[in-house]
C-alpha cells in the first residue's frame, strides 16, 4: 500500500494559483492540476464559523462543525474528538505529523508529532523535535514584539543546518536579507520554508504510513498582504509605510509552496493529498489588527485576578482563573474598557464558563495620545501597551479545495462538503 501524505495548506484562494498559472509562473501546480484536477469544497454558511480551527477538525473528524463542537482556536484541548491519525494508528499504521492547527496529539508511537503554537498537548520525538517545537512555539507567540530567545535561536539555527535541504538555501537567504529590509512576510516565509524541510527531512528517516504536514504562512499573508497581489484587482492600496507597492508577498509565498509541492512529489511510493479548509478573498474595509505586548502586564495593572493567559493568533487570548467570581469580575471590566468615542477595545469577551475568550477588535489607528475609561478612570498611554500587527487584507471564504495525486481531472463533483475529505482517507486505509 502506498503511504499517504496529506498537506493541509492552509486557506489558500486557487484563483489567484491559477492568475499566476496563467502568466507563465508556478510549474509545478500548473502540471499537478491538469493530472489531477482541482475540487472544490464547501464549509459552513455563518461566517462566524469560518475559521481553520473549526475546518480542519471536521476535515480530520469527518465531521461538521455542529456535530463536533469546536469554536475556539484550542477547544480540542480535552474534547475527546477522535481524529482521523488516532482511528488509522489503531489499526496498525504509523502516523506523524507537524504543526497542525487545533489539533490534540493522542497517538501512542508516533515517530514526530510538534504542535501548532497555540494548543497544549504532546510534543512526540526526541532530541532536535522537542527543541524546535519549544522554538516554534516562541518565536510565532512572541512575534509581535519581535523577541527571540537564545533557545530559539539555537534551535532555528540547528534546523537550518541539519534538516534544511540544499536547494532551499537561495529561498532562506533571500527572504533573510527581506527580514533584515523590514518585510514581515518574510519570516513568516522562512518558518514555513523550515517546516516543510523539517517535514521531509524526518518523513526520509522514517517514512510514516500517514502523515500530515500543516503550512499557515500563505493565510497569514493573504490576511495581511492580499491588496499587494498582482493577482488582486480591486480598488483597495496598501499605505507606502506598511508595503512598498511593487512587492508582492502572495506570489512569493506561492512560489515557495510550488518547490514545496515538487519536493512532496518526488517521495517514491506515495499518494499525495493537499487539501485548503476555506479560502481567502479581499477585505476591503480599512481596519488595523493590534496585539498586547505584555499580556500578564496588562491585566494586571486592570486589577483582574487571573490563573494564566495565553495568547492565540494575533489578537486573541484566553484567560483562565481560580474562580468564577474572578471569572465574572474579570468579564465585566474587559466589556466596560472604551475609548474616548464609547468604542468597546475589546469588542469579543466570549464566556466560556472556566475561562473568557477575548479579542482585541479595535479597528482604527492607536496614537501615542491614545487614552481607554474604565467606568470614570483613564487609563493613557495605551499605544504603550500595545504593537501595531498588520492591516487586515484577506477574509475568510466557505469554498475550499482538494486535489490528490491518485485522482483525474473528472474524478468529483465540486463543492463537496470539506468533512467529506475524512473519508477519502479512510478509503486509502480501507478503514
């Protein structure tokens, strides 16, 4: 039986693949897609529900986000949902996986299993594993304030130089001297560059039966960056002091998943599936994403009582407590906290019964003249208390897509509901 490899890309828009198809450029996906087609899936209605950490589970459940219950980045955390590498370990097949959104690691013998940076659970393997796990976990945590421990370094630095393969050098220097220029991106490109070599260098010593590579960083630009596009011909520009105009994140991100695809491919004896949970499409409502710089700092000084913070994607914490009068005390001042015009900072305070939810939502520019109430008092300096992260490009879309290098152009239907995608790997398995 061949080995099946499933790369979950995460909320890639296909049209804008096949833009760049058109011109000449991604080779690769041009030639996998005319083998194999290109299926469309379709998720949930509510754009509340849009999310990769509610699609990927349905995707590895084979069920719908009703029928699982996930909603928050980290509800697997504990949920008991059984996934689709648990079912195909108990029968007898090894299983592996990196860095999959919202995903609890509940195998037994995995040979490599790192997390996403976001939920606690199991890191599985030894030695460089763990250490670049713990590295991984950190540096897209702390991103923000741009701070890297010597840990991290170290153990980027030993990726790079014993996992990494040759041909991906040219792709790590130049999105090296784009960091060092002041382009975000490029680290984003860097970590997903890394994975993936990560990914095959360990899929070589161990050859997994069924394994699962996760890569965020095309989500992360398109949210950021999607306006910047060649591809993009809607009316919205980038302001010059956050993205020189002639510079296109999307197509580079693109290109690197094109070499990425032809390196998957190379690996004998093996099915290739990649799947896209949701898309992306442009957002074109001026709206600029703030993060806390010192989570525990910042609640502290609001006088909340707390027993942990941690911090999800971009905007997004949880916080958990001793009690539930802390609990209720802590949710009525975050939704009293406004500016100056009444605006609410932290529009989304989601009471969750053990723990609150809380995303900072407010959309404009924060000065250093920037001042929030709570109730009569005035807290000022909040610019302070806070880093500037990105202007928002790119929102979420229900049509996603799968390919699979077993299949013909006409093998599907479009639009098959993305919880559908469980089964075709059941079916390889025969399980």
């Amino acid at each position: 039986m061949e080995k099946l490899i499933f790369w979950e890309m995460n909320e890639i828009n296909f049209s804008y693949v096949n833009f760049y198809i058109d011109k000449g450029k991604l080779p690769n996906w041009k030639n996998f897609i005319e083998d194999h087609g290109l299926f469309k899936t379709i998720s949930e209605n509510e754009y509340e529900a849009l999310e990769p950490w509610i699609q990927w589970p349905s995707i590895r459940s084979g069920l719908t986000n009703q029928d699982h219950g996930l909603f928050r980045l980290g509800d697997i955390e504990g949920s008991g949902l059984k996934q689709h590498w648990e079912i195909i370990e108990e029968n007898g097949y090894t299983v592996a996986a990196i860095s999959p959104i919202n995903a609890a690691n509940n195998t037994q013998n995995s040979p490599f299993w790192i997390p996403d940076p976001w939920v606690e659970t199991k890191v599985s393997g030894k030695g460089f594993i763990l250490r670049i796990a713990k590295a991984i976990k950190q540096a897209v945590n702390d991103n923000s304030s741009e701070k890297l421990e010597t840990k991290t370094i170290l153990a980027i630095f030993e990726g790079l130089l014993t996992k990494s393969q040759l041909s991906s050098w040219p792709q790590y220097i130049s999105s090296l001297f784009g960091a060092i220029k002041g382009q975000h991106w490029s680290k984003a490109i860097i970590l997903d560059r890394l994975l993936a070599d990560i990914f095959i260098c360990l899929w070589n010593k161990h050859q997994p039966d069924f394994s699962v590579l996760f890569l965020n960083s095309g989500a992360h630009i398109q949210h950021h960056y999607m306006c910047n596009s060649s591809a993009y011909d809607g009316q919205v520009k980038n302001p010059s002091w956050y993205i020189n105009e002639q510079k296109d994140p999307l197509f580079e991100i693109l290109e690197l998943y094109d070499s990425v695809l032809y390196e998957l491919q190379k690996i004998k004896n093996t099915r290739l599936m990649v799947a896209v949970g949701i898309q992306q499409i442009p957002y074109e409502k001026a709206t600029f994403y703030w993060r806390l710089k010192d989570h525990d700092a910042f609640i502290t000084k609001l006088g909340i009582r707390y027993k942990k913070i941690q911090p999800r994607m971009t905007r997004d914490f949880l916080i958990e407590f001793h009690n539930h009068g802390d609990l209720i005390k802590a949710e009525s001042i975050l939704n009293n906290i406004k500016s100056v015009s009444g605006e609410k900072v932290f529009g989304e305070v989601d009471n969750r019964g053990r723990d609150l939810f809380v995303t900072l939502t407010y959309s404009d520019n924060i000065s250093e003249q920037f001042s929030f109430f709570l109730d009569t008092k005035e807290f000022t300096n909040f610019r302070g208390d806070v880093v500037f992260v990105a202007i928002k490009n790119g929102r979420h879309d229900k049509v996603g897509y799968y390919l699979d290098s077993n299949r013909k152009p006409n093998d599907l239907k479009n639009y098959l509901p993305v919880h559908k995608i469980f089964h075709f790997i059941m079916n390889h398995f025969k399980l």
